[in-house]
C-alpha cells in the first residue's frame, strides 16, 4: 500500500511538472507570439468567457490586448483576429498563409476531416475545385440555375398566398424552398413541398454522419484518391447543409426586420414595381437597376451578422503576420463581427440602415467590409448562389404581398438569440397580405 502511495504521488508530480513545463512555455515565447490573458492549466481562460456571448467576451479582450491575441479554449490555443483591418489582411493579403481549416475534436469526430468545409491541403482543393465545377452544372437539364430559382419563388409565392392572409410562421416555407434549390442542383429535381421523402430528408439531416460511418467500399483499392464516397457523400451534405439553413435564416431574420420598418418595404416596393412591375418574375439583371433594394439586402446581411466568428481557420505553415510569429497548425478565429460591425465603415452599426450601402445620390456603395461569405481563398464557395436565392425570393415575396405584424412594428424584437457560433432570429408570426 505504502509503494502504491508513492507511485501515485510520483505520477501526480510528473503531471504537475509537465503542465508547469508547458505553461513556462507558453509564457517564454510571448515576445514573439501574440498576447494575451494568462491561461490556466487544463481550463484555459473559459473563466474569463462567457459562453454564452463568446463574441462580446471577445470584443472586451481585443480592447485589453489589441487587434491580434493568444485564447485558449481549454487546452487548445487560439488566436483571434478582430478587425476589419487585420481581418481582410490575414484573409485577402495573407490567404494562402491562412488557408487552413481548424476543427473543434466534436466536429473531427464527426467529420474525419471529409468534405470541402472540414477537409485541408490537397483534398480541399479538389474538393472545392469539383463543388465549384461538377456540382454548379450537376442535374440542370436546360434550366440555369436562375431559372431553378424563379420557379421555385413562384412555388413560394403560391403556397404563401394560400395562407389567405392568416399569421404564420414561415420558417417551414422559407426552408423548403431554398432547399428544393440545392436539391435540383445535387440530386437533379425539386421535391413537392409535401413530398413525404423530402420532409424526411430535411427532419433527418442529423442521420446522414451515422449512415457514413457504415460506408466502406471501393474506395480502399484506391488509398490516394480524395474522391472517396466518404468525400464526396460529406461534401453533399456540407453543400446541402449550406445551401438550406444560411440563405433560408438570412430571409427570415430579413422579414422580422422589415415587418419593424414598413417605410423601407413601401420604398423596396416602389422600387419593385418601378423597375419589374407585377406581372414578371424578378431577375438578377433588375438588381443594378435597384439601389435601395439591393443596399436593404446587404443591410440585412450585414446587420444579423449570421456567423460572428466565421469558420476557424488555421495557418498551414509558421507564419509571420505583423509583428508576431503563429506556429503552423494554430486555429485562427477571423471575427467577421468586427469587420461587418466595424464603426468607422458603418456609422452605429448596431442600427438597421440600408444607407449603409448607398451614397448621397441614391446609387449602391459597396464596401470592402462587406464580408457575410468571409474572404480569400475559405470563402464560401455558395456565395454566388446564396446572393440570386437572397435577391430573387425577398424581391418575389415584396412583389406580391405586403407584411404585417401581429404586434405594433415598434415592438418587433429584431436582436438575435445568440447562441455559440450563430445569431440566429426569434420565432415569429407574420401576415403576407395580398397586393
């Protein structure tokens, strides 16, 4: 009993000596690596984050240790970026440094590194390579992509109008029709809304990472091949999962925000029949000829601020940014809520205003702190896609109905319900009155 005693304490002391070793570490290299609060053995800093406000925790340290510093999220070391400066040049100057993709252990469990969001090195680039080329053209018969889109807001349109004005929650409707785009594009046709199979599909998303685990096949014989069934039936469901839940969120945080506005909806209407009229469809041409509607769009993007965080990302080799020096492999955190937030581009940012995007005279501005999509060589390669889905459905829906709200706009709560890595709107009602 006395030696088991003394193994024991022999171990702890190892233990306690390495995490000693490590912190020292740590500590020995901060003149060239990016500061930061002191990290605790084990924990990390979780007690100096909230967990549910991440991103304001984070806000609060970048005002303490600058535009660049050192977290560590347990055991895991981190370096986040916040603002739009340091952000658009580790992205946009530096991308290839910071090209990399950083996977919390949950997501590696799941994902084994498979499909074009988690993957890294040459099998992303393939990956992403095949989703932009193959996919974009996969199933499309004689119909553009735009065409798919105009079909289904008319589809939208209908199914809305059936509701004959009565308050709803249009979370099922939106959702179905921005999937039903992705699904021509993957599987080559729409589904019915009430087809039994797609409502399963949609209800069971969460299945599929079990279904991959039972798939081993011909892909063995074949160990340098990145196009494996596990690849590629991941990067389905990453271009499925991508290409329903943002852009179907996106359009309704966007109708919460415009029931509290009803003047922006009558000059976004204004614009509408001025420029598309009633009895055609809208198309991405009309979009240059639409100003303010298209700085609404972008306001709205930019104002729900759907992935503070962005997708962390890592640095594929040692690397040299600024003043500090980041050791390949670390994850990067590209706070893509300072850039859309960023005061100096957009005065109170914290306030819905589709001037943000316009000049003195009425044209649309752009801006380079637009970055809802992210930037450089990780940004999401459905940019394109989402922006005609965003575009075509809002401007659809605007044509044929005018929104009401079951309470006075003035008490329509537009602040998102945060959660770790995704603002997300509050459940709501919604009349669509005919026009």
């Amino acid at each position: 009993m006395e030696l088991l005693g003394m193994t024991t304490i022999f171990l702890l002391v190892c233990i306690l000596c390495l995490l000693l070793f490590s912190s020292w570490r740590s500590v020995s290299q901060k003149e060239k690596q990016p500061p930061g609060p002191i990290s605790l053995p084990i924990l990390g800093n979780i007690l100096q984050l909230n967990p549910m406000n991440l991103a304001e925790s984070l806000k609060t340290l970048s005002k303490k240790y600058g535009p660049i510093f050192t977290i560590h999220f347990g055991p895991r070391k981190a370096v986040v970026l916040y603002g739009s400066d340091v952000v658009k040049e580790a992205l946009i100057d530096q991308a290839d440094d910071f090209s990399g993709r950083s996977i919390l252990p949950l997501f590696e469990k799941l994902f084994q590194g498979a499909g074009i969001v988690t993957s890294n090195g040459e099998t992303w680039k393939q990956l992403r390579r095949f989703a932009l080329t193959t996919l974009r053209d996969f199933g499309m018969g004689k119909k553009s992509i735009e065409e798919r889109i105009q079909e289904e807001a008319r589809f939208l349109v209908d199914r809305i109008r059936k509701t004959h004005g009565r308050p709803f929650d249009p979370v099922k409707f939106l959702t179905h029709a921005v999937s039903n785009i992705i699904c021509s594009v993957i599987f080559g046709d729409r589904f019915d809304y009430e087809d039994k199979k797609f409502l399963t599909l949609i209800e069971l998303l969460d299945e599929n990472n079990k279904l991959q685990g039972s798939i081993q096949t011909q892909e063995k014989g074949n160990a340098h091949s990145n196009f494996t069934v596990g690849s590629l039936s991941r990067t389905t469901l990453d271009l499925f999962l991508a290409g329903t839940g943002t852009t179907s969120t996106t359009l309704r945080y966007g109708i919460v925000i415009l029931q509290k506005y009803p003047e922006i909806v009558e000059k976004v209407q204004e614009e509408i029949d001025h420029v598309i009229g009633r009895d055609r469809s809208p198309c991405m041409a009309d979009r240059s000829q639409m100003p303010y509607t298209d700085a609404v769009i972008h306001e709205i993007q930019r104002f729900i601020d759907f992935l503070p965080f962005n997708v962390p990302h890592a640095v594929i080799r040692d690397t040299k940014f600024r003043d500090y020096f980041i050791p390949k492999g670390t994850t990067i955190f590209p706070m893509l809520t300072s850039v859309l937030h960023d005061s100096k581009e957009f005065p109170n940012p914290e306030k819905f205003d589709p001037g943000h995007f316009l000049n003195a005279n009425g044209t649309f501005k752009k801006s380079d702190c637009f970055m809802p999509f992210s930037a450089g060589k990780r940004i999401c390669a459905g940019e394109g896609l989402a922006r005609m889905e965003i575009f075509i459905f809002l401007t659809s829906i605007l044509q044929n109905f005018t929104l009401k709200s079951v309470v006075d706009p003035k008490n329509v709560d537009i602040s998102p319900l945060v959660s770790t890595l995704a603002n997300l709107p509050r459940s709501y009602e919604v009349s669509f009155l005919p026009r």
